[in-house]
C-alpha cells in the first residue's frame, strides 16, 4: 500500500503520496477569491408538494423556506422556493420519489439561471469543483462512510457531519513536477505549499478546481516537448485546464512527471470539505475553508 509520507525533495520538507501522485512545494494556486462564484442559498424548510423528475439526473422540488441559514443577511423567499437538483445515482441522500409534501430538507446550492437555487452533488460537474451542493435531512447528523471515516478522523480541523453519501468512481488522476490534479466530473488542482484551515496551518497545499472543458474533436494534446526524460505534456481535459488555466509548463503546476492514470476512489462530501481515499487506502482531505488539503492514510 501506497502512503502519504512526508518527503524532503530540494531541501524543502513536505510532499503527500496520494496513489503515486507526489506533490512538491511551489507558488500559490488562485484563491477562493479568484474563483468567486454564484451567490449561496442555503436554507431549511419543508416541501411543498412531492418532487418533479426532469431527466435521469435531475429533479425539481418546491420548498417553503422556513429558515435561511446561508447568506446570513438574507431573507426567507415570500414564496415557495423552486430548487433543481442535479445528482447521479448515490450521490445524495435523497432521490425524487423520496421528497413527498412536507418533507423536512435542509438545501444548500447556488442561485443560478431564472434565480433559481441550484444543487449540484459531487460526481456531476455542472460548477466548478469546491462549488458542490447537497439535500439532506434537517437535525441530523449522518457519519461518514466506511471507506473514509478513518481519513475524516485524523483531519486537523473538523468537518463537521456528513451531507450526502460515500460514494466510490473511478477517479483520473495525474502527477506534475509541483501538483496534481483529479478528475470527478470537474477538475480538482493541487499544489504544496503553505496552507492553512480555519487558522491553522497544515501540511499540504492549496487546491482549486475548474470544468472538464475538453470536448472531441479538439486536438489532445498541444504538442508541446517536454524539456528531458521522465516529463510529459499534459492531455485532454487535463491538459486543456494545465494549458488555459494554470499557465502551462511555465505555471503553478510545471510539466506532469507521469501519464495520466485511472484509479477508483470513495469521496464523500461533509459541511467544511470532501475527503477522497483510493482504493490503497491513500486519502486526501479537501477543505473548504481556505481552499486548503492535506493528505491521510487510511
């Protein structure tokens, strides 16, 4: 089993093994500022009548919002409240046929198009990752699955309860000369470096996140020629984002130092982060609160 350990590379301490991935200190990603997104509905309240299937992924529900829990200056809607779920299979503790009138719900999405609150779960990519909603039951607190609790145990800052259920996909990853990225139906960036979560510093690094934009027939690659053994251009989605996003082989992230490889990994959200944990048993965990992770062996 691959762990995360703690590596010296260059006379600077700090790396996290994360399934192969090894990630080296370097400048800053963007932060949370710089990837400032739609405005936040968080709210607690009852449904109104049962919920609408629109497709196989998404689904409509009306909600009397009792209490508003996010912003914290703004107020109730005088009327039911149109929310739109976008969510794959086991990815939220909810389904359609779940949501009857007067099911208490706690709903925490973004305002999106027609000023309607929009939810979108992990494993659907609709917003750029680190912007993911869920549905769960009001005044409770699920916990963690199997497959991560030990991860979400030893996070330095805690992360609260669960809001929708483990999960586990195959997960894209690649390593870079000073990053890594992942790939859930968004693209997950991370970079070592100085970090810190709810005021404590930590040892990882920053992360950010971006849409697979790549979409055939664009080219795979940009064919750019790595500068000696053991570098590779970056390609596809990855590659696209390490390009338009991230500066390329002279940016954050410099050139990727393997190809592109697929693992299954569980993920599951909570109220401050996500906690991932390849199928080794090698975890991440994503904080919320300055955009920070940190690495944990399961």
């Amino acid at each position: 089993m691959l762990l995360p350990r703690l590596l010296r590379q260059r006379g600077i301490a700090t790396a996290v093994l994360l399934a192969g991935l090894l990630i080296l200190p370097g400048a800053a990603l963007a932060s949370p500022a710089e990837q400032a997104g739609p405005l936040r509905c968080h709210w607690i309240g009852k449904a109104t009548k049962p919920a609408e299937r629109l497709s196989a992924t998404q689904f409509a529900l009306s909600l009397a919002v009792d209490r508003v829990v996010a912003p914290p200056e703004a107020e109730a809607p005088e009327n039911a409240a149109t929310v739109i779920v976008n969510s794959t299979y086991g990815a939220s503790y909810y389904r359609p046929f779940d949501i009857k009138t007067g099911t208490a719900l706690e709903v925490a999405g973004y305002i999106r198009t027609g000023g309607q609150c929009v939810v979108d779960t992990l494993n659907v990519g609709t917003l750029a990752p680190g912007f993911e909603g869920y549905l769960r039951p009001v005044d409770v607190c699920p916990s963690p699955g199997d497959e991560v609790i030990s991860v979400y145990e030893r996070a330095t800052v805690s992360l609260g309860c669960a809001v929708a259920p483990m999960f586990t996909a195959p997960t894209a990853m690649q390593r870079f000369e000073n990053g890594a990225m992942l790939n859930l139906k968004g693209i997950y960036v991370l970079q070592s470096g100085p970090a810190a979560t709810a005021g404590r510093p930590i040892e990882g690094g920053t992360w950010s996140g971006t849409r697979n934009a790549w979409r055939e027939p664009e080219p795979a690659s940009a064919g750019l020629v790595p500068p000696g053994p053991g570098l590779f251009e970056s390609i596809l989605g990855f590659g696209k984002a390490w390009r338009e996003q991230y500066g390329g082989p002279d940016g954050v992230l410099g050139w990727a130092t393997e190809e592109e490889k697929t693992t299954d990994a569980s993920w599951q959200l909570f109220e401050r982060g996500i906690v991932v944990v390849t199928r080794p048993g090698d975890g991440l965990i994503l904080y919320h609160d300055g955009r920070a992770w940190e690495g944990r062996s399961r």
